[in-house]
C-alpha cells in the first residue's frame, strides 16, 4: 500500500530553501543562489543543443591561460553523461569538445550577430582567483561561445 503524502518529492524540492553559497575576496563575503541558477542554465543548455544537432557548428572560448577560436564541428551530435556533470559534442573524423564540471555553469546566454543569426554563450565561474569555490579547481570565469557555421 502507497503511504499518501501532502508533497511529492518533487515538489518538495520547489519549495524548500536553497543553501546559499558563500562567495568571498578579501574581507568581504556574499550568499548566492548558485544551484539555482545552476539547475535553470542546464534546463536552458538542454533545450537549446538538439537544435544544433546535425548541424556545422563553431566553438570558440577564451581563457586566461588558453583559449580556441572558431573549433568547426561538422554533423553535430551531442552525448551527455549519465549523471549530467557533462557532455560531449561530437563531430566528424572523431573531432570532440568535452565540458566537464557543468556544476560550475553560471549561466546560458542568447546574443545576436548583426546579421541577425543568434549564438550561445555558457558562462563558468568558480568564484574568483584568489578565493575559489571549489577549492580543487581553478577560480576564475570561462566562456564557452556556440554558433553555427553557416
């Protein structure tokens, strides 16, 4: 016999009070609501990446110590990991890009070209340099920009 409940577990979630993550640099701290906004950029990440399946695709990021510009993937397809800490976007001739750690996408952004195409920017930020969220992994901001090719 099912034991019958006010809330789903689910709906559980929805309403309970998320943990604020402390942010410091220097002497000044800040909570943010970083699963939050963590688990609305991966819902937006997964809506928007089945539109480029099959599909030329360019990828550029910056980053202070290194950085890609223009990456072509041809005949996109996109494998995620089963626990969703990731994906991997495949292209022809074994061409791969792997985003590991998404618990570090900040947010996903829309922007225009002039000519009027739209591309995607996926923002990762592990607090800054000097005090680091995550203290095994590097602080900082990274930029991941996907477009299509044509």
């Amino acid at each position: 016999m099912e034991q019958l409940s006010l809330l789903d577990s689910e709906e559980k979630q929805d309403y309970e009070i998320e943990k604020k993550t402390t942010v410091k640099l220097g002497k000044r701290s800040a909570q943010i609501p970083l699963q939050k906004r963590n688990k609305e950029a991966i819902k937006k990440l997964k809506e928007i990446l089945p539109q480029f399946e099959g599909k030329d695709i360019l990828i550029s990021q910056d980053r202070d110590y290194w950085w890609l510009q223009d990456l072509r993937l041809k005949r996109l397809q996109v494998q995620w990991f089963h626990d969703n800490s990731g994906f991997v976007l495949w292209g022809t001739r074994g061409a791969q890009v792997r985003v590991l750690w998404l618990k570090f996408l900040y947010q996903v952004r829309e922007q225009y070209h002039t000519s009027g195409k739209s591309y995607y920017l996926l923002d990762f930020w592990n607090g800054f340099r000097s005090e680091p969220i995550d203290k095994y992994f590097r602080g900082g901001y990274q930029c991941l920009e996907i477009r299509t090719a044509r």
